[in-house]
C-alpha cells in the first residue's frame, strides 16, 4: 500500500521552525485555528503557522483576550490542528505560561506533547490582557526571566520565544533590558510587542553588542495599527526580524464571511451569491481521495487474501 494519508506524521516540525528563524529573510506565519484552517494554510504555501490564545479565546468560548483561556485549552487546540499540519511547523501562543517558573515549564511541555513545534511566553502579570489593550502591566525582570529558563530548560527541544509587553508601560530601555536577560536565560528569538521599526532596531543592536545574535518576531496583527500600514519585509528583515507573525487575519477574513452568509440565509433563504468553496473542494482539502483510495487497498488486499485461502484449502 502507498497512497499517503494526509495527516501522518512527518519530519520534526520544531527543527523546521528552528530552520527558518535562522534564515536570512522573515518567514510569514499566517495564523490558524482549527484543521481545515491549517490544511488551507499548507494549501496556500506556508511554510509555518501560528496559533493565537485570543483567537482560541474568541472560536472556543466566544470571550476576548482577558485570560480566560488557559494552556490546556490551546494545547488541546493545538493537538487537533497539528496532524493537519503534515509536518508544516506551528508556534502557539503560551500567554505568561499561566503562572510562575514552574507552571511555565508544565505548560512546555504540554505543548511538546501536543506537537508545538514553538512557543511565545511573555513577561505580563496574569491574568493577561491582549497586547494592545490598555491596563496591561508586567512582572518584574528576573520572574520574567526564570519563566524563560524554566520553559528552555524544559528539555523539550521546542523554540522559546521570550515576548516582552514592557514598551507600552515601562518604556524602551526597560524593552532592551528584558531583551537582554531573556537572551541570557537561553532564549530562541526576542518577541518585542508593539515594536515599530526604530525600537527594533534598537533592540538587535544591543542583542548584537552583548554578543546575542538572536532573531526577532513581529507582530502583524489588525488588534493594533492598521496591518495594511505595516512595514515592509524588506524593512523587517533589515531590523532584525525574521518571523512575523499575523494571528487573527484568517478568523476575521472568515467571520466577516461567515456573517455575509448567515445575513443571506436570514433575508433570502439560502446562501446562494454568497463566495463560497465548493463541497468538493472541501472534501479534497480534507482528504476524501486519498481516503477512498486506502478504503479500495483495504478491499483488495482482503479480498486477495481470501482468495488466496481459499485456495490454499481446496
């Protein structure tokens, strides 16, 4: 039998990520929320993906990013997104690891367990609040930092990116601060929320003169400033960027769909002249063929034994 079924394990996807953070231009990581959204995601090209706690938030409870969520609930998310994956990488949102040091290590390794191939652990008091709200703060550096080297020295293999909220309330000299010890305490890549280009600049070259030639991660994300006003790759990449991250996009893009269409069903009766992907379309996307073909093998190899017992009994 060699018809592949989609969703068999393939590669090591933190490995894969780890490739790319290191390469010499930003990689996209568009996010995703459910398997169909994660087949659609490979579909389109991407090389890796994301999953967002606000967005497990609003498709798993329906409430906004106030904490409300925790790691279990996106470890779980996560475990039925991965196998849709087919090896592409997935970073997943670990808010501030729902605790100290010692529950921030749980939650990496919950995580490894799931097939996160990374995570992003930041440095706000929980419960968090989403990035770009107000009234956010975070603790102090050395609880940050031992949250960071208790997820690094989980031994799970998978990336730690180190986020840090502090620029919006304590400033950027705070942001270089935490940089630098996050750095220390062995992280994989610096996630400066809220970061525009000259504060990301600012951030790698003290990286670079302490001798941490980290990579950085941006947030492309329509919470914040416009993302049609984000800045270019090119220019990302020239400030040290190399993941950028576009959490909600995907969610937005079909909530405001699925809404054109519940309103059509509502006024008409039925979705027609609503863009819709055809059934076919989506049974492909999901495996149908494949599936139908492993089911006929199946069929046929049975049928050959059977066959081939009865002969050898008559």
């Amino acid at each position: 039998m060699t018809t592949r079924v989609l969703g068999a394990p393939v590669g090591d996807p933190a490995r894969a990520l780890r490739s790319l953070i290191a390469g010499a231009e930003p990689v996209q990581l568009p996010g995703v929320y459910d398997a169909v959204t994660a087949r659609l995601a490979v579909a389109s090209g991407a090389r890796a993906v994301c999953l967002s706690g606000a967005t497990v938030s609003a498709v798993e409870l329906g409430l906004p990013d106030l904490g409300f969520v925790h790691g279990t609930d996106i470890a779980r998310r996560a475990a039925a997104i991965v196998p849709a994956l087919d090896g592409v990488p997935v970073l997943a949102d670990a808010d501030t690891g729902y605790g100290n040091a010692l529950q921030a290590r749980h939650t990496t390794l919950a995580y490894a367990a799931a097939g996160v191939a990374g995570l992003h652990l930041e440095d706000q008091v929980s419960p968090k609040r989403c990035g770009h709200l107000a009234g956010k703060d975070v603790v102090d550096i050395a609880e940050a930092a031992g949250r960071v080297r208790a997820a690094v020295e989980a031994g799970t293999g998978i990336v730690v990116v180190a986020r840090t909220d502090a620029l919006s309330v304590r400033g950027l000299d705070e942001v270089v601060d935490r940089a630098l010890a996050f750095a220390e305490a062995g992280a994989d890549a610096i996630f400066p929320e809220g970061a525009g280009l000259a504060e990301l600049g600012v951030v790698r070259d003290a990286l670079v003169a302490a001798g941490h030639d980290l990579p950085l991660v941006w947030n492309c994300s329509e919470a914040g400033a416009p993302v049609e006003a984000a800045p270019s790759t090119a220019d990302l990449g020239a400030a040290g960027v190399r993941v950028v991250i576009h959490p909600v996009s995907a969610l937005l893009a079909a909530a405001a769909a699925a809404r054109a269409t519940y309103r059509r069903i509502a006024a008409a009766g039925s979705a027609a002249e609503t863009p819709r992907m055809s059934w076919s379309e989506l049974t492909d996307l999901v495996g149908l063929p494949q599936l139908l073909q492993t089911e006929i093998e199946y069929a046929d190899n049975v049928a050959a034994a059977t066959t081939a017992a009865v002969k050898g009994t008559a």
